[in-house]
C-alpha cells in the first residue's frame, strides 16, 4: 500500500484517482483527506491551457471491493463528541465539496466499479459523468443501518439519473443493488465482463480522453445545465457556450480531415 490511500497516477492523457486502503478501502479520515487531495491535484491537472493537460479522469480502487463504505467508528467520534450537530454539518459541507469539484471538472469523468460499492464510494460515482461496472458489482447506500442519510450528495443524484421514486426505495431500504438492474434503471451506463475489466474501463476513458476536450467541457455545461435548471436554461446558453468552438483548433483539423478522408478520421489536441 501507498503512504497515502487516495493517489493520482497518469496513463497517457487520462488521471486515475486510485482508492488503494485495503481490505476493504473504508473512507475514514486518512481516505476523506486524500480525496480532498486529489480533486485538488485533479483541478490543476486538468486545466485549460496546461501543456501536459489530463483530458479525462478516471476513479478505480484497488482489491476485492471497491469499498465496504464509511468506517464507522468516523460516526461514532461525531456523535459522541462535544459538538455532533456542527461537527456533522461540517463533514458533510467538506465531503460535498469533493464530490462537487469532482463533478465540475472540464474534463469527462468516468467511474469504474468491479466489485461493492457502498456509500461514500458510490457517492463519488454518481458525481462522475458516466458509471462503468463490473458484472459482479453491486451498489448500495446503506446509511440507514446507522441511522443516518446519505449527505454527499448520493440521493439527489440518484434522484436525476433514476428519478426520486427510485432513489427514494434504494435509500430507505438500504438494498444492495447489481450492476445489471441499476443499468436498468439508468444508474449505470454500462455492465462490462468482470474478465478485463480494468483494462477495458481505462480503454474505454482513454477513447473520451482522445476526443474534442473543449466540446467534451462544453457538453458537461449543457447537460448539467438541463439538469439543474431545465431545457429552456440550457437552450439560453447554448450560442455562448457552443459558439467559441468554432474557434478551437480541433474543430478546425476535424473539419479539414472530415473534408479530406472522411468522417471519424480526425485526430484531437484538446485545444
């Protein structure tokens, strides 16, 4: 194991953020503070203009599972201390941030889930633009078994890829769910062999890395606009934030290669 449990590791033009805390990758203080780390490194690797720029981000862990959730004994220092309200208040505003800076990277993100996934780490994936699992995987918030609801961000994005009823049932029954039916539900957006999984996630993630990145940023404010707001908010945005893309030096090579060879030819700088 690394001296830290969250790391950030490059494979060509994609960031991997590595869960690396067995057995069972628990989120405790040391995990929180290296996620906090790493969408910190994730922000500056992915920046417009950076020469070596990251242009998509993938999240793995390492071991059996992806993670077997919060270690509890977190909750426990909270509610038996001296302050739990403003100390539970300040957790989840700290864990919110993570996911939330997650999410408004320029970049697509992309999650890869081969084994269980609960809570916090099934959190972290529904902040990312697209959910890859495993065949053998399976999800759950399971807070309730402590009393508790998922609060780092879990259910309200549940409730934009599923619907509320459906995020509704798998926070107040707190089921483990298979990759298959929470594809069905639109949760997941592909179930892959559990044979090659890894390296099918990092191939699939280096594909979106070598797309138009700009067009790519400009598709995450469309999409995340639609969702917060409605269609009609992301239809008033759309001139300025499509426009400048005729100004982007890979629009201009895919439309000199889409005129010369044809389509699906062109190749992307990120600029």
């Amino acid at each position: 194991m690394s001296e830290s449990p969250v790391r950030v590791e490059r494979d060509g033009d994609v960031a991997v953020v590595v869960l690396d805390a067995p057995p069972l990758n628990l989120f405790d203080e040391s995990v929180f503070a290296g996620f906090e780390r790493a969408v910190a490194e994730l922000e500056e690797l992915t920046a417009p203009g950076r020469p070596d720029r990251a242009r998509a981000v993938l999240l793995e862990a390492r071991g059996r599972v992806v993670s077997g959730g919060v270690d509890v004994h977190a909750f426990r220092a909270i509610a038996e201390g001296p302050d739990p309200v403003g100390q539970g208040t300040a957790l989840w505003a700290r864990l919110l941030r993570v996911a939330q800076t997650l999410e408004e990277l320029p970049v697509p993100t992309v999650f890869a889930a081969h084994g269980l996934t609960l809570t916090a780490a099934f959190e972290l994936a529904l902040a990312c633009d697209l959910l890859l699992a495993a065949e053998r995987a399976s999800f759950g918030l399971v807070e309730i078994v402590v009393g508790l609801t998922p609060s780092m961000g879990g259910p309200q994005r549940l409730a934009e890829r599923a619907g509320p009823a459906r995020a509704r049932e798998l926070v107040y029954t707190g089921e483990r769910y298979p990759a298959a039916e929470l594809e069905r539900w639109g949760v997941v957006n592909r179930v892959l062999p559990d044979e090659g999984f890894a390296d099918a996630a990092r191939a699939f993630t280096a594909r979106l890395a070598a797309g138009p990145t700009v067009a790519h940023a400009a598709t995450k404010r469309l999409v995340g606009t639609a969702a917060r707001d409605g269609v009609r908010a992301a239809d008033a945005i759309t001139p300025q934030v499509s426009g400048p893309l005729f100004g982007t030096a890979d629009l201009r090579g895919a439309v000199a290669s889409f005129l010369t060879d044809g389509p699906g030819q062109a190749t992307y700088e990120g600029r």
